[in-house]
C-alpha cells in the first residue's frame, strides 16, 4: 500500500510597513533613584516633594496648571492660606468646562466643579484663560524662592500613572518664573473666580511688561516674548548624532518637527516616545517613521522633552504643535550638566521599559508577533 503524502510550503517573504512590535515589560519609573530630573509614579515621590515645598510656604505660592483635580497638594495649600499665606492660581478652567477634555481621561467635570465651588472659592485668587497650557508652582519665589516646572497637569493620573517629568528650579529660574506669572496674570488672563459669581470677565491691566528672559523659555501670548521653540529648533539643528524627544502630541507641519525629520533624514538616530494613537499614527507619525524615526508608545505617556546628542536637554509644558510653539502660554527650561545626564538615563530606561515601539519596516520572516492600534475616543 502507498502513503499518500501531501506537502505544504509556506513562504513568509517580503516585508510589512510601520510594524508595531512589542518591546518591553512596561513603563518603570526612576522616582526613587535620587535623580535630579524627576519622574511621576506610583508612590508619589514628586508629588510629595511640592507638598513638602508648599508646607513650608511663608507669603504666597502661585500655581498654574492647564487641569487640576481635588487632591493632597489642593488641601495643603488650604492649610497655607490658615496660615495666612497668600494662594494665586491660573488654570484653563473655563474653557475646559466648555470643551472636551483628551489629555486626561479620569478628568470629571462634575467633580472639577465642585473643587473650584468649594476649595477654591474664597481662598485662592484664581484667574484663567483658554490658551494657558504651563504648569509650575513657585513657593515664596520674592524671599526664599523654590519652585518646580512639571510636564504633567496638576491631577492624580500627572503625579502617579502618566510618565511625566518634572525640574526643580533654581533662584534665578524662580525668580524669572514669577515675572511671567505675574504678567500672564494680570495681562493676558480673561476670567476671574469671585465670591459671588463662578467667574467674570476681566480687563487687561496695562501696567506690566516682560523684559526678555535668561532662564526660562517661553511661549507667550506675546508672541514677541517666544524663546522655546527657537531654542529647542536650533538645538534640533546643532545636533550631530542622536535626537531623542517625547511629546503627547505633535504636528509634522511645525518648522521644529520639520528640522527633526530632516536630521532623521541625513541618517542621525532620531527616538520618539508617545501615545499609540491611531489617528496620530497615520496622521503624524507614518512620516516619521519613513524617515526613519524609531517610536516607543506608552498609552499615558504626556512628558515633554527634548535631548541632543545626550548632552543638551531641555523639560518643557508644550506639546510639539502650532498652539503650543508659537501661540499658548508654555514654559520650560534648559537643563544643566547633572540634570540632562539624568534625562539621559530616563530616556533609556524608557526604550527598554515602554511596551511597544514602531519602525519603517520589518521582515515578515522575522515577525513573532505585531500589536494593532486602536482609536482613543
């Protein structure tokens, strides 16, 4: 008797474009790794330093932040105002009660209502406007000044689940930091929080200027005063071999993320770290990618940071698109030696850590497995 033998040939050839592939075990924060740039994470180690800074308040403390929720630091600047401290707070409030909420997804607009209505009503003096996207606190920054720039919103996912980063300022970044926030504040905010009403409009007051700064970048209102994009545009255009940046959102059409494509072009190892949209992917990142960007996502990644050749870093609030570059208000900063040897650190942690990252092409032979993208409503 005969077998009867089939044979079956299966050739997996050819080659599939902007594969996402699995990478790591996942995002593994550096909190307690006594580094000088700091990372948000589960225990809080960032958010109980501003804490720390703000109970030891002796005049005012001024706060911005694009969100805030109901959290510690909002009861411990309570007790500073019991302690006769005065609290000064520019938010995007009213325009985000209006507007759908995307950077953050437990955001409730119910509960942020309450907030204001009850904490901050009375206590604070809190003035707002839609394009005030920065994030920073400054405690006592005209006598014992100390201060933090934060990537993150001022919200529990910003200080425990998002990778974020944040610099502590020195007295001369404090004290800059506290001219732009007096500024914004009385010249460029348009609604006010009163004791009788949610908010009212105000007026500009025309008595305060800003002088060109030293030691913080600025995206301004005044567009007269931007220094951030052209900062990190010619640090993009100095570099000379490597190119590592995060961001929670960015547009291919910016003359900054142009120089980066172009970088990536010439052959200069470019790394992204961002969300795993699908509509970034196909609108913004396929470019990228073709230009041979490598791309690590974290699906609650919102840091924002630029990195030249491991030796010249920056931290800012802005994400990489026409509002934050040139029309918002942002800040950020240039980091010293020390800290930007940090950045570098986090950032490679990130590339071993984060859960997915996307290239230009694969080989389908070399292939164990993909992830598929899916839209965040």
């Amino acid at each position: 008797m005969k077998a009867l033998v089939k044979d079956i040939h299966i050739v997996n050839e050819g080659t599939i474009q902007f594969p996402v592939l699995p990478n790591g075990s996942g995002w593994k924060s550096t909190e307690h790794s006594n580094l000088s740039v700091f990372e948000s994470g589960e225990q809080k180690t960032m958010f109980s330093k501003i804490i720390n800074a703000i109970e030891k308040a002796q005049e005012f403390v001024c706060l911005q932040s694009f969100l805030i929720q109901d959290s510690a630091l909002i009861d411990s600047l309570l007790k500073a105002v019991e302690r006769k401290v005065k609290v000064f707070v520019l938010s995007s409030a009213e325009a985000r009660l209006k507007d759908r909420i995307e950077e953050e997804t437990d955001f409730i607009k119910a509960n942020y209502i309450q907030l204001i209505d009850k904490k901050f009503k009375n206590h604070f003096v809190h003035r707002t406007a839609e394009n005030f996207h920065a994030k920073y606190i400054l405690i006592d920054p005209k006598t014992n000044p100390k201060g933090f720039i934060c990537t993150n919103n001022f919200t529990e996912n910003g200080f425990a689940k998002n990778p974020e980063l944040a610099v502590e300022l020195n007295k001369e970044q404090c004290e800059e930091l506290f001219k732009v926030f007096v500024y914004h504040f009385w010249e460029h905010s348009t609604d006010e929080q009163t004791a009788t009403t949610e908010f009212e409009k105000v007026k500009r007051a025309n008595r305060f200027s800003l002088s060109r700064l030293n030691n913080i970048l600025l995206t301004s209102p005044n567009s007269e005063l931007n220094t951030l994009n052209e900062a990190l545009k010619n640090a993009v255009e100095n570099g000379e071999k490597s190119i590592s940046l995060s961001t929670f959102q960015l547009d291919k059409n910016t003359e900054l993320i142009k120089a980066i494509l172009e970088k990536a072009k010439q052959g200069i190892e470019v790394t992204l770290f961002c969300r795993p949209t699908e509509k970034q992917f196909n609108e913004q990142f396929k470019d990228l990618l073709e230009a041979g960007v490598q791309i690590y996502f974290h699906s609650l990644i919102h840091a924002k940071f630029l990195l030249i050749d491991e030796n010249i870093g920056f931290v800012f609030t802005a994400n990489l698109t026409d509002n934050g570059l040139e029309k918002g208000l942002e800040v950020g900063v240039k980091l010293n030696e020390q800290q930007t040897a940090d950045l570098n650190k986090i950032q490679t942690n990130w590339k071993k850590d984060f859960q997915s990252r996307a290239i230009k092409f694969a080989n389908i032979k070399d292939l164990k497995e993909l992830e598929v993208l899916k839209m965040v409503n």
